[in-house]
C-alpha cells in the first residue's frame, strides 16, 4: 500500500478487483438467452394455434361439404367455404366424389401459415 492509504500502480490489485462488474455482464447476457428462448416458445405456439385453427375449419367445411352433396357439387362447396370463413380459414381445395367431401383449409399468414386437408362421408360398410 502506499503512504496516501490507497494501491499503487506496481503494487498487486486486491483479489477479485479485475472482476468488479462481470455480474452485470453475465446478467445482460443471460437475459438476452432467456428473451432468445421466450421469443422461439412464443414462436412454436403461435405455429401449433394457426395448425390446430387450420384442422377445425377443414374437418368442419368437410362434414358441411358431405353433409350437403346432393344438392350439388357448387352448393356442397359453397356452404363449406361460408362454414370455413365461420372459423377463420380459407377453403383452398373443395372436390365433392360421390357422397365424400375432400377439402383443405388454410390459416395465419406469412410464415406461421399452415393447410390443412380434411375428408368427410359416411363410414364404409363391409358386406
């Protein structure tokens, strides 16, 4: 120590001074992982909600389509795009074959779009 009671150039520094700060540091950079990895989770969710919405409005438009074949496959389609529209999708894809409906429906927008394809009729009987 010097005479004035503080350290000297030449003299060694106290354990641990070189550190003073690093916690400040490290706990930027770990809350910068932690906004990285909330920001990915946030990203996964929103991926399964436009998925799952997607899946409701193709099987929906799909059990609609088949539920009304008879009268057409122009109407069957119709009403299964106004019933997509009811949940939030698009009615990308309507094929009416016989009484079975086949339809895909799309939801979100940019990168969190998913399509989804749905098929509806009635339940195939074994002779």
């Amino acid at each position: 120590m010097r005479a004035g009671g503080g350290w000297s150039r030449s003299s060694p520094r106290p354990y641990g001074a070189a550190d003073r700060g690093s916690a400040t540091v490290w706990s930027v950079g770990a809350i910068a992982v932690l906004c990285v990895v909330f920001g990915v989770v946030l990203g996964l969710g929103q991926a399964v909600v436009v998925r799952h919405r997607a899946a409701g409005g193709a099987d929906m438009a799909a059990l609609a389509a088949a539920d009304h074949w008879a009268g057409g496959t122009a109407a069957a389609c119709a009403l299964a795009d106004r019933v997509a529209l009811a949940q939030d999708t698009r009615l990308t894809r309507c094929v009416i074959v016989g009484d079975v409906s086949d339809v895909s429906a799309a939801s979100g927008a940019g990168p969190f779009t998913a399509e989804v394809r749905a098929r509806a009729g009635p339940a195939a009987t074994s002779p």
